[in-house]
C-alpha cells in the first residue's frame, strides 16, 4: 500500500501530474460506503472513527476529507501556476508544498527564484466559512517575515461567489476546482 509519504512535495512541470495521479489513487483506496446501525454511531464514527485507509487513514473521516480537500485545493492551485494560468507567476518553476496538517515549514506553498519569493496558504471551505477563512490565511500571509514578493491564497472554487482571482492587501486569491 502506498501512503502520502510517497507522494512528492517539491512539484514542478516534470512531476506534477503524476504526483496528482498519485494522490488520486490513495483516494481510490477508500471505502465508498459506511454504515452504522443509528445516525449517533454513523456521527461518532465520522467524527472519530479512524479513515484506515487512504492518504490521511490514522485520522478521523471528518478530518481526513477536510485534509484531502484541501491537499486537492494545493495539487490543482499549484498545477494551474505551473502550467501557466497566471503569467505574472511564470518565474516560479518549483513550488514546496505542506499536505494535511505538516506544518514543517511557515506556508503551504512556497517558491523561491532568484531574490523572488512566492508564498502561499490553501483551504477548501464551505462559503458560510470563507470570509473567516481568507482574513485568518491573509493575516497569516501578511505577517510573514521574511516578507514575500508574491503573496497567493489558493480556496476551492465554491468557496465564495467572486469568479476572478482578486486581491486583498496583496495577497492574490486563486480559485480552484477540484476536480477527480
């Protein structure tokens, strides 16, 4: 069985794709169905219950499809600015990236050029949770030290109504469809 430590976090044009294809198949490792004799058991064992499979299977469901998403919201962001989506980010050609819940490094996506330097933060949220969300990552973003030439916020693309990428006290929101 593969796990998510087989699946790379240094993405670049020469790895990307295989790298979600990769993720992809520890998702296809999951079990499409649960079931429990009441809704209370069907709830605790969301909420607690262990994946046992998968690319985050020692945490709770709840948890993991909260990691997954937004592992997803990371692999496809990054893809789109590799394969040239967003012009202005062309000189980043190697993106580090933090799946799940790492936190070995400041950022979830960080890239580094010459004496440029992109970081970024991703979610993948419901709407009613957005705006929480955003401030939260964009203060985050804003308070790094060093500072950053580029500042991305990579969220699923119905997170919020806005159809563009926007900015925000200079930090550029990527929308991102997961798609599998």
């Amino acid at each position: 069985m593969n796990t998510i430590n087989g699946i790379d976090r240094k993405l670049h044009k020469h790895n990307i794709d295989e790298t979600i294809e990769a993720y992809k198949k520890l998702l296809d490792e999951i079990p499409l169905k649960i079931e429990e004799a009441t809704v209370l058991d069907l709830l605790n064992r969301l909420k607690r219950g262990k994946m046992g499979s998968g690319p985050w299977s020692n945490v709770s469901i709840f948890e993991a499809a909260n990691r997954i998403m937004s592992d997803l919201v990371i692999l496809y962001g990054v893809k789109r600015i590799i394969d040239g989506d967003f012009p202005h980010l062309e000189i980043f050609k190697e993106f580090e990236v933090e799946l799940g819940n790492e936190n070995r490094k400041e950022h979830d996506i960080i890239s580094t050029v010459d004496d440029k330097r992109l970081i970024g933060e991703a979610f993948n949220v419901a709407p009613s949770f957005f705006n929480n969300k955003k401030n939260k990552m964009i203060t985050k973003l804003i308070k790094s030290n060093p500072a950053a030439d580029y500042m991305i916020l990579l969220c699923n693309a119905d997170s919020h109504e806005v159809t563009k990428s926007k900015i925000a006290h200079n930090v550029e929101i990527i929308k991102v469809d997961v798609k599998i």
